[in-house]
C-alpha cells in the first residue's frame, strides 16, 4: 500500500529563503525524498523529468525578469516625457500629480525634481534586473552544457509537419463546371 502511494507521489518545486541564500527544494509530497540545491550544495537531480522541471522554472524565471524590466522601462519613458513636457514651463504654474491614486495639486518646481528622482531609481532597478537576467543567462548555459539540453528551434519542428503534409497535398485543377 505504501509502495503505490509513492508511485503516485508528484515532486513539488519551493524557493526558501535561508539568510543570504536562496535555497531551491525539491520535495516529494509523500516525503520519502529531499533534494536541496543550495548554492554550495548541489546534488544530482532524480532524473530527466526534475531535470526538465528545473530547467522550465529556470526559463520561467528568465522571462518573468525580461516582463519586469520592459514594465519598468515603459515606466521610465512615461516619466521621460512628463520631465520634458513640465520642464520648459513656469516653476510656479500648477501642476497635478498622482501620488497613491490620489491627484494632488503642486507647483512644476515641486513636481519636476520628484519626477526625476522616481525616472532615477527605476533606471537603477532596470540596471539591477538587467545584471541579474545575465546571471540567469549564464545560470540557464551551464545548465544547458552539464545536461546537454537542446532546445528543438521551430524549423525543426516544421520541417517535420512538412513531410507529412506532402504525401495529402493534391492537384488543383481549377473550377468545377467551367467549360472554357
């Protein structure tokens, strides 16, 4: 009976934040076998299917840091052109601003330093995020060399459909009825 429950038993991904270090866990939910994978401490994954579930988690979590950083970068260019759109008017004319969902009335000389100041951290974090997608990059190559994974590119993939869409292909001849 134990037997089949392990059988069944599915593998579960968590992220643990030890202090300083990211520790990842594989764990089986009937609790029979513990994978940690901290950076000091690597062992060999179970086998192909982990492997392929780790290398997905590690994509995954590529991608996720590209979609933040082209948010931010959409958010920089926005303050970009409110910096240029407020900076050649009068320091004291009224300016309006959204600060927490509320419009708050204030001077361009209030706004403007502001608005450069927030177009400043958001250029540090998209820096930030830009460094750590490279680690990610370099992790997801090493990754790749130690378990010679290939990623199969959609030529492949239609050369494939193209062979067998070749031997249903028929002849056109032209429309039916047509006597000319």
């Amino acid at each position: 009976m134990e037997k089949k429950a392990r059988t069944a038993a599915s593998i579960s991904v968590c992220l643990t934040l030890v202090p300083s270090l990211y520790l990842y866990c594989l764990i089986e939910r009937s609790g029979s076998q513990v994978l940690n994978m901290a950076e000091g401490d690597r062992k060999e994954p179970i086998n192909e299917q982990v492997v392929a579930n780790m290398y997905t988690a590690m994509r995954s979590e590529l991608n996720q840091i590209y979609s933040k950083i082209t948010e931010l970068e959409m958010d920089a260019s926005e303050h970009s052109l409110v910096v240029n759109a407020i900076q050649p008017l009068d320091q004291s004319r009224r300016c309006y601003r959204m600060i927490g969902g509320v419009l708050v009335e204030r001077t361009v000389k209030e706004v403007l330093p502001a608005v450069q100041r927030n177009k400043e951290g958001i250029e540090e974090v998209i820096a930030r995020l830009n460094e750590a997608a490279e680690k990610k990059k370099k992790e997801i190559a090493d990754f790749e060399a130690k378990y010679k994974i290939r990623i199969r590119k959609s030529d492949e993939v239609k050369d494939d459909g193209s062979k067998k869409e070749g031997s249903s292909q028929g002849v056109l001849v032209g429309p039916a009825g047509s006597s000319e």
